[in-house]
C-alpha cells in the first residue's frame, strides 16, 4: 500500500508540474507569441533575411515596402526611399527600429490560432502614421548633414515625419566601409536612438520648474552683466542682456537668468523634473523605445549646476523625447502617446492613454512665452519655439536645436529639428522646421 500511496503522489506531482509548465507555456506564449513568430529564422516568414508576405504604406497609401514574387521591394520613388530609410528599415535588417523589424507580426499577419501562417499568402497592409512627402522635404531640408528632424500631431500623438541622416538608398544598398565619413552611424536612427546635449531648448525645463517653484518670479527684474561667477568661475552668457524680466530672459535665451535660477531650484528639483518631463528618460514611440536622456545632479551652489539648468554640463536629451516634452507645452500639459500606427491599421496594438506631464497653467504660461520672437522667418505660422545651440567641446561647432509648436487652424502641429555640428540653432535648423512645416500647412 505504501508503495502505491507513494506512487500516486509522485504521479500527481508530476501532473501538477505538467500543469505549471503549460500554464508557463499559455502565458509565455499570450506575451511573446508574435516575436517568436516574427524571429528571423522562421521560414515561413521570411526569405533571405526579408518578410514574404505583407506591405507597409504611408498615411495616404503610398507604398513604402512590399513583397513581389517573394522579394522586397521599396517605394518606387528614391526620394522617398531615402527619407523613409530609417523609419521602414533595410532590406538586410541593420537599422533595428525598422517599420519592417518592429512590426514584422502585423506585416506578416500573426495571430494567436494560426501563428505566422497567412491563409491568402500575402500578409497584411500595415499604414505608417508618416507622410511621406513630409519626410522627403525634411530629408531635402537636411541637406546631406547629420541630423534628425521629427512632426507630430500633439493631439492625436501621431508621428507625421521622422528622417534621420546620413541615409541611403535601400533598393541600390551601398558597399559601406568601416570608418567612411559619409556613413557615421547611417543605421542608426537619430531621431529615436541617439541623445545630444540640448543646449538651450534645455531652458524649457528649467522655466517650468521656476514657474512651479519660484514665488514672485514673474515680478522679478535680473540684471545680466555677461555671465555670473560661481565659485570662482564663471559661467559666460552670449550677450550682456542688462535688466530684464524672466519672459526676457527666455525669449533672448539668457545663459545668467537661467544659471541663476538652476542655482535656486537645485540638482534635486531639476533632476525630478527631468523625469517627469521625460527628458532624462526613455520615450515610447508606436511601441519602440528610444534612447535614454541623462541628467547628473551637480554640486550645490556649482558652476556645474548652472550650466546643467542651461542644458550643458552632462545633460542629454533624445530628440523623441524633446518632442513629446513640446507636445505636451502646446497640449495643455498633457503628452499625447506617440504613434506611428494608423489606428484604423491595428488597433489593437495602441500603447495605453495619454499622460498629464505637467500643469495646465504651467504649459499656458510657458506657451506664452514661447512665442518666438523670430517669427518673421516663419510666415504665416503661429510659432512657439526654442532655438539651442550645443557645445560639444573638442574645438567642435556646436548642436543646431529648434524645436516647438504652431496653432494654425487644421494643424496641431509640435516639431524637434537637430543638426550635428550645425551652429546656431536658429540659423541652421529654423529654416529646416520652416521648410517641412510649410509643406504641412500647405498641403
């Protein structure tokens, strides 16, 4: 008897485990059932290293990738090709963030009965939230720098441009060698993968935070005499500004106010904010993440801390980020979640809800502000924006940044324009925002 008892117990042991480990299975497979599907080396779903089934499209239909008697194939149009590069992806699958990679289950039709198995052979159409043609203005905008340029609908948070460069074209791929110039970091795209120090679009942040932190701010008066010395050194400003009020300050992009005013919040409210602006976090773009900012907190009462509230020291900031940050100022305070599926494509993939990121009268008083003063150089749009320019040290010329919002009617429209070793940033990257938001307004 004993010898059954002991049986049957190590019999029901051993169904008990059995059922664990389906349920593990079940729960494994409910989660990650689609990257499995969508794994590489599933020849179902694909076929020298490409899907072969599906078709992705812009906004308006246009076809940015499709597979012809089981091959890949891009927009029939180069420059499309090229502006499209980093947000569809190669056909060897380098550029990781892919339209191609990302959504290979959607592509490819996966589900949790059939797996990767498409009954009609062909795949789904998935449609990008892009507008292609916004894309090749900004990759022409660009004009072969490096750099990124980003629009989205602050209200729907859908992504309307995203072009990184140096590109190339995916249909004729080139022979890139180690070390060439013309190719620096080509597979990555800048626009969600890298991070740069922000300069003075950095002021931003820190005008919220006095805003929320500093009583009496807006009756104050500063005196700007060329930079304000902190412990010894001194922390140079780009112009001796005099007496000015905090909305001067912002608008002339005064290095002593904003010194001044990191100095009195401190690296501990800098660095809170930094976190729930998201500026020194990761951001979620239609499902993929971007690179993570960085701010450090600085010695109080440093040289350090003032430069950190001027966007220098060690601060960086993802260009996605920036954006979502913008959005949110033109957005009442509250930060559409971002997308780069059209929502009548899958829906069922939409990230979960916008989040409040920041006080309503906050962002009102900050969009005031904004108001650029430059806007002569935009005509006929309702701009709010903030030049940056970025030392980088090593002799290098500075980060061009300009990034912000309009309010024209029909066109909620927030940007983020960064230009690697481009100068002035209202010099250099206005003209590229101007361009690209021109053409949306237009069309």
């Amino acid at each position: 008897m004993k010898k059954i008892k002991n049986r049957a117990l190590t019999v029901l042991l051993l169904v008990v485990l059995a059922i664990c480990g389906l349920g593990f299975y079940i729960v494994r497979y409910a989660a990650d059932g689609s990257k499995w599907a969508s794994a590489g080396f599933i020849t179902t779903a694909f076929s020298r290293g490409g899907l072969k089934t599906g078709a992705l499209t812009d906004r308006e239909g246009v076809v940015l990738a499709s597979v012809e008697d089981g091959r890949l194939k891009f927009a029939d149009n180069e420059d499309v090709r090229r502006a499209t590069l980093h947000a569809v992806g190669d056909l060897q699958g380098n550029i990781g963030t892919g339209a191609l990679t990302v959504y290979a289950p959607e592509l490819m039709g996966y589900n949790a009965i059939t797996g990767a198995y498409s009954r009609t052979g062909h795949g789904e159409t998935v449609a990008l939230t892009l507008d292609s043609r916004l894309n090749v203005e900004a990759y022409k905008a660009l004009g072969g720098r490096r750099g990124a340029v980003m629009v989205m609908d602050y209200m729907t948070g859908e992504v309307l441009c995203m072009v990184s460069t140096p590109a190339f074209d995916p249909a004729k791929p080139p022979d890139i060698k180690a070390g060439d110039p013309a190719f620096e970091g080509v597979y990555i795209n800048r626009a969600i993968s890298a991070a740069y120090p922000p300069g003075s679009t950095f002021k931003l942040l820190t005008a919220a935070a006095a805003i929320e932190n500093i009583p009496g701010l807006f009756d104050r008066v500063f005196e700007c005499t060329g930079g304000i010395e902190v412990g010894g050194e001194m922390v140079k400003c780009s112009a001796t500004h005099g007496r000015l009020t905090f909305e001067q300050a912002l608008s002339v992009s005064c290095n002593s106010v904003f010194g001044e005013l990191a100095l009195e919040l401190g690296a501990d409210t800098l660095a809170k904010y930094a976190k729930a602006y998201g500026l020194s976090e990761q951001a979620n773009v239609g499902g993929i993440m971007t690179a993570k900012g960085n701010f450090d907190k600085a010695a109080p009462d440093s040289a350090n801390l003032a430069w950190s509230g001027i966007g220098q020291y060690d601060d960086t900031v993802c260009p996605a980020a920036m954006l979502r940050y913008v959005a949110a100022i033109a957005n009442g305070g509250v930060a559409a979640k971002m997308e780069l599926l059209k929502k009548d494509s899958v829906p069922a993939l939409m990230q979960a809800g916008s989040q409040r990121i920041m006080r309503e009268d906050t962002a009102r008083q900050l969009g005031d502000i904004m108001t650029y003063h430059g806007s002569q150089s935009f005509p006929g749009l309702n701009i709010h924006a903030k030049s940056g320019t970025a030392e980088v040290g090593g002799g290098m010329t500075p980060h061009a940044w300009f990034t912000g919002y309009i309010t024209n009617e029909g066109h909620p429209l927030a940007f983020v324009v960064i230009v690697e070793n481009g100068g002035g940033g209202a010099a250099t990257a206005g003209p590229i925002a101007n361009r690209v938001l021109q053409a949306a307004v237009k069309k």
